[in-house]
C-alpha cells in the first residue's frame, strides 16, 4: 500500500516450549496502517495482540512474515537505517509502574532515547526534558524526582513523555490505560490523541476495551488466540459486526441507559483454548453459538466482505 507508514504481511510469532509445544501468539496476519491514522487492535486476554505490538517494533523477532516500514522490509535493513527506523518506532507500555526504572530521575528517564540517539546535551538537553513534560500536562520541576513519587496516571505521562523525546513517526500504545483508575482513562486518551495532531502521529492501539477504542481509531482489528477475525473502518464495525466473535464484544460493551438501548448480551460459553493446543478450523469454533460442522474442519478465508471490511468465518465463504 503506498498510502501505508507501516504494512505487516503473513507475520507470526511462535514460542517453543518443552516437548515440542509451540505457542502460535501471532499466526499469521496481515494488515496496514495508513499514515496519520490510529489503527485500534481489540481481543481478550491471551489474543496475541500485545505480542503483535512488540513483535512490529522490534522487541521480539518474528518467526516468519515481513514487517514494511516506509515500504522498507524492516527485517532487511542494515544496521543505519535500522537504527533510524528504531528511532521513529516507539512504544507505551502497558504498566506505568513496571514500565519506569525505579532508580532513575523522571528527567533522565525522558532523555533515556535523546541520549541514545545523541539528540542534545547539556542546556539543549534539560529543556528538551522541560519541554516533554509540559507536553504531556506535567511541571518541568518533576524532572527531579523519582517515579513511585507520582500516581498511575502521571507516571504513564512520563511513559508518553519518553516515547516522544525522540520525535517518533509511529508509535505502539500497548494498553496504555488499562493499570489506570476509569476516572483517569479518559484524560490519557484526550492526550494522545491532542498529540497525534500536535505531532503528526501514527498510532497502533492496543486495548481489550471496544467501547475506548472506538473513540480513538480510524480503523479496527480484532483478534482472537492468535488469529485476526475482523477488520473494518471504526464505525462500520460498530454498526455492521460480521463476525460472531465481534458480535459478542459488542454485547459486552455497557449502555449509560439500558432501558433506552435495547441490547441482547451474547454470552459465550466456556474459556479460550489452550494457544499451545489451539483448535483445528476456525479458532473460535469452540466457543462460537454459529458454527458449522466445517468451522471444526477448515480455516476460513480470510475475505473481503464489503468494500474495506475484511473477516475470517465460514458464514461469508
């Protein structure tokens, strides 16, 4: 796609364990994302998509597949322009308190990647920290202190705040609000998408919340142990749901009045498989209130169904 900042083709990420068990965590998929847009990636627990995240941006190397990065095979690249597309790959992590090393000051936590990348020093350098800091709706005095000194929700403002300190193109937000009070979600999301403007932004973001990322994304995939099932522009995938399992998330989401939306909660029975010993066919056979005897035989195509709305599931094929 020439329109694309990042392009993922056939990529997996297999894990080997004892006795010649695999944990297939991204199993083969295939997607996009348009520059300046913010592509959401929704699943349960377990679905994989935290290790999509970290597998697109380098800290896990996949097992196979390609990964495009300004029409570049990120794979590919020598050590130069590797090193440049590390610098405009960034990533927030999902648990601000975990995320932030517990020894060092909030400013030399924030200028961790101007000092790898050898972006300022001195004078040049401190302002830069203040200017971050500000940024993210911190004072530039708490660049002294140390991170078990602020709340959940501060502490993953300096988790942006370094993310930003190497002026990124493309940014990973694995579940960025998900370790935070709900009074608190809504201020980091206002914020990030406040700099995806600001800063000509890129976003993948990873959450288990449909309702949150409907508010943020452009377009969304959902994923199930390892696999995608759906994909579409936001608002086509909240008004017109193909797959079951989107369906059944949907459902889930909560209405401010219940009595004023009618809506059937879809409950689905038992727990996700086993990724070591997925099932046969369509992942979600097991659980899916639809299926076929050929979902428990077959993989289903993944298909365009409608213009820009793609899903894996036999009751399109």
């Amino acid at each position: 796609m020439s329109e694309a900042l990042l392009e993922v083709k056939n990529l997996k990420k297999y894990f080997h364990l004892k006795k010649d068990q695999t944990v297939k965590s991204v199993d083969d998929i295939s997607f996009y994302i348009r520059k300046g847009e913010t592509f959401g990636l929704v699943g349960e627990s377990g679905s994989g998509k935290s290790t999509l995240g970290k597998t697109i941006v380098g800290l896990q190397a996949p097992s196979s597949g390609s990964i495009l990065y300004n029409n570049q095979d990120f794979g590919k690249l020598d050590s130069k322009k590797r090193k440049i597309a590390n610098k405009e790959m960034q990533i927030i992590f999902q648990d601000p308190h975990a995320s932030l090393n517990p020894r060092m000051r909030v400013g030399d936590i924030i200028a961790e990647g101007i000092d790898a990348f050898k972006l300022a020093k001195g004078a040049e350098r401190q302002n830069r920290i203040y200017e971050l800091l500000e940024k993210v709706g911190l004072n530039p005095t708490h660049a002294k202190r140390y991170p078990h000194e602020f709340s959940g929700g501060q502490r993953q403002r300096i988790g942006i705040a370094r993310a930003l300190a190497v002026q990124p193109k493309f940014i990973v937000a694995d579940e960025p609000i998900s370790a935070l009070d709900v009074s608190i979600q809504a201020q980091v999301i206002n914020l990030l998408d406040d700099l995806k403007t600001q800063e000509g932004l890129t976003y993948l973001f990873i959450a288990h919340d449909l309702g949150m990322v409907k508010h943020i994304s452009d377009r969304i995939g959902v994923m199930y142990l390892g696999k995608m099932m759906e994909l579409s522009d936001s608002h086509e995938l909240f008004v017109h749901p193909l797959h079951p399992y989107t369906q059944a998330l949907l459902s889930a989401i909560p209405v401010a009045n219940p009595k004023a939306v009618k809506r059937e909660r879809i409950v689905l029975g038992g727990d996700p498989p086993s990724p070591v010993n997925p099932p046969q066919g369509c992942r979600f056979s097991t659980r899916c209130p639809h299926a076929m005897e050929i979902c428990s035989q077959a993989s289903p195509e993944w298909k365009e169904v409608q213009p820009n709305h793609w899903t894996a599931c036999h009751l399109y094929n």
